[in-house]
C-alpha cells in the first residue's frame, strides 16, 4: 500500500514492502536531491517502483545508470559472510566422473575439493544439485525423469548423508515418469522437501517416447507434488488457464527463499489434443512460486516466447532477498540483469543492468559471493565478472560439461532431526 500526501511544500510518503514494514518519511522540497536519490537507492523494489508516480523525475530513476549502480550497491552485503562460498559441480564430459569443489577467497582462490558422499560414489552414475542449500543440507538428484530411484541430501560441512529412496509418482493408479525441480523444507512440518513434476498423455494424442502413457479414459493433466522424505505427500494442481506445461531446461532447478520454492517453467497455449496441431503457439517463460506453508501457487510471467534457443535464462538470489534472471543472448553475447519487485505482478521486473558484449563467454553460470556474475568462457575456464569494474577475473578451474554452481552457507545442523 502506497500513501502520497502533498502538504506545505512537502511530500510525505508511507508505503508497506514485501515484509510488510513500514516505510514513512517526508521530503521537503529543500532538500539536495541527491540526498532524496540516496533515500529512494535505498528502498525495496516493490515500493521504489510505485513511488515511480510521486515525481516526474522519479519516473525515469530506473533507466538512469547511475542511479542503477547506487541502487545495486546498496543489494548487495557490506560485510563478508566467511561460512559462504561457491559449491561447484564438475562434471568431467564422456565420463562417469564428477567433481565438487568449494570456492571462497576475495578472488576464488580457496579451492577445496570434497569426497562425494558413498551412495554417490558407488552407482558412479550422473547427478545433479537439485536448487539451492537448505539449512548446510544439499539434495543431488538423478538426471531427467525417472519412476523410482533415490536422493542423496548431504551436507558438505559436516559430511553427513542420508540416501533416500523416492516412492512413485502416481495418478488414478498409474506410475508415472517424473522429475525432481525443486529442494527446500516446510518449517510447520520440520521436514524436508522435493517438489517433483509428473506429466501424461493419452494414447494416441502424442508421439513424444518421454510422455507417460495411461487409458483413453484418463483425463491429460500435468502436476507438481510436494514429496515429503517421511512418507507424506501432498499434491498441487497448475494453475487454471495453463493446459500445457513442459520444463524450460533440463539443467536448471528451483531455488528456495524465505519458505517459498521458485522455479522457471515453460508453458504453451496449445492444449493436449488440439485439432490445430500445426497453428502456431506462443510459450511463456514463467516463474512458478510454491509457498510450502499454505500450499499457494503463483505464477509470474518473464517473458513470452521464452522458447528462443539464442538466450540462455538463469534464476537466481540477490543478497538472499531478491529473485532475480540473468540472461544472456548467444548471438549478441549480452547479459541482462533483471530483478522481481512482487511475486506475481508482471510488471514488477525491472532490468538493473545491460553488460556486453562479451565475446569471450559461452553462457552464465550463476551469481557470486561478492556481487559478482560467474560465467563460463569458450574454454570452460571459470571466470568472475565485476558489475562495478567491469572486470572479467579468471578464477583457476574450468567448469566443465554439465557444471553447476549454487552458493553454499556452511552450517553443521544435522541432517536427520529433519528427516525422522
């Protein structure tokens, strides 16, 4: 809520951000303006945006560069957090091998390389780091969709694992193939949690040898479900209005904040069954936020079209605060970096920074510990990108194949006062 009152000369502004604090100053038309600019660098998203309507100099704050930088600044922490770091996964291409390295340092330059746990070890088979860390707790999942298998939650600090198997998805009583998107917990239940994707079709509508197939009499339907490691299981339906469903790419996980999973999916506004099978469609590269308390689905819309192969689209957290999408077109070799002011208000993204071009990079591999952008180079090296400098610093180790990197906050919390 936004209050704008014009009294003696003086605008006073009250407004309530995303955490419901209240934000109440007056600003008399004496003082410096760029004291009021420090003000406004200063405030949420959600609320520098709408006080966009207060001044007519204020409406064009977010295409100033200058403004922007300040603003960016005050995101990012004054002070180093030293139990944070960059986990990377390695995977080592046309073998079996995998590598996981924590990176810490000014400039990355603390290398240490973990043993993976056991279960890991011995299937010797690909995995992936499924989201963000939860609690010093990682979860690595299998690739792509399965009907059983198990997840290994670990956690790097204390080397504490605990291998899971995962029961079938199913529906109307058939197994399905599903997917792992998404890791986080459910504070009321003190447990972990995965959200896991399933889709089918019937016989007959689809020629794709990865959809699950089920009797003429099922309904087509896709899901999400958020599985519970102790046997508890709780369905989520999509929402009205979006028939289709499919994953954006098969490398990219949810990312879990403040006791909401966020992950990017692509929808289609071609059904199942549409006798208009060659009409063209539109996709849309959507954020879905899952509130694990109240089992509340939300739905952002990024961007329409969000099929095109020649950008690259990546999640990610802003000083543990703020979701945000750095995206890199392939052609032009620039990144955008985009921030979300409210969670299911479209216009709320506002682009924070345009960087390029850069000849140099292959695509983007996530966020740094340092305010920092981490890409990986046409050579696989990985290399740390300054926003302030505009400094590309090579970090020593190559991100290879299917690498992933997430920021680790090292906890020793155990693993199993969550998981009985």
């Amino acid at each position: 809520m936004l209050k704008v009152y014009y009294i003696a000369g003086r605008i006073q502004m009250e407004s309530l951000d995303e955490n419901m604090a209240t934000f109440n100053f007056t600003i008399n038309d004496n003082i410096p303006e760029h004291l009021i600019l420090k003000i406004l660098s200063k405030l949420p998203v959600k609320s520098l945006k709408r006080f966009q309507c207060v001044r007519k100099s204020w409406n064009t704050l977010l295409d100033d560069p200058s403004f922007i930088k300040m603003y960016y600044e005050n995101l990012m922490p004054k002070s180093e957090n030293f139990d944070s770091c960059i986990l990377l996964k390695q995977e080592i291409p046309d073998t079996k091998q995998h590598n996981i390295f924590l990176l810490s340092g000014k400039r990355y330059e603390d290398k240490t390389k973990l043993d993976l746990p056991p279960p890991i070890q011995d299937k010797n088979e690909g995995f992936q780091v499924l989201g963000s860390s939860v609690n010093g707790t990682i979860c690595l999942s299998p690739y792509g969709e399965i009907v059983s298998g198990n997840v290994v939650f670990w956690n790097p600090t204390t080397d504490e694992f605990k291998d899971i198997p995962l029961d079938p998805l199913m529906i109307n009583g058939y197994d399905v193939t599903f997917s792992c998107i998404g890791f986080g917990y459910d504070t009321l239940r003190d447990d972990y949690i995965l959200i896991r994707t399933g889709d089918y079709v019937s016989k007959g509508e689809s020629v794709d040898e990865e959809q699950s197939y089920l009797p003429s009499n099922c309904d087509p339907c896709s899901i999400f479900e958020i599985y519970y490691p102790n046997g508890h299981c709780r369905r989520v339906i999509s929402p009205d209005g979006y028939p289709e469903f499919h994953p954006y790419s098969e490398t990219e996980f949810g990312i879990y904040l403040n006791g909401i999973c966020h992950w990017r999916w692509l929808l289609s506004d071609h059904p199942y069954g549409d006798e208009s099978a060659y009409k063209p469609y539109t996709f849309f590269d959507t954020l879905f936020s899952l509130d694990v308390g109240n089992n509340k689905l939300i739905t952002t819309l990024i961007c329409e079209d969000g099929d095109d192969d020649d950008i690259y689209r990546q999640l990610v957290v802003l000083s543990d605060r703020y979701l945000a999408t750095i995206s890199m077109e392939s052609k032009t070799k620039c990144i955008d970096i985009s921030i979300l002011g409210e969670v299911g208000v479209n216009e709320s993204w506002v682009k924070l920074f345009t960087i390029g071009p850069l000849s140099s990079i292959e695509n983007v591999m996530g966020i740094g510990i340092h305010g920092d952008i981490l890409l990986r180079k046409n050579d696989d090296e990985l290399v740390s990108f300054d926003l302030g400098t505009q400094e590309i610093q090579d970090i020593g180790i190559k991100a290879l194949g299917r690498s992933q990197t997430i920021i680790y906050e090292k906890k020793f919390q155990p693993i199993e006062r969550k998981t009985n």
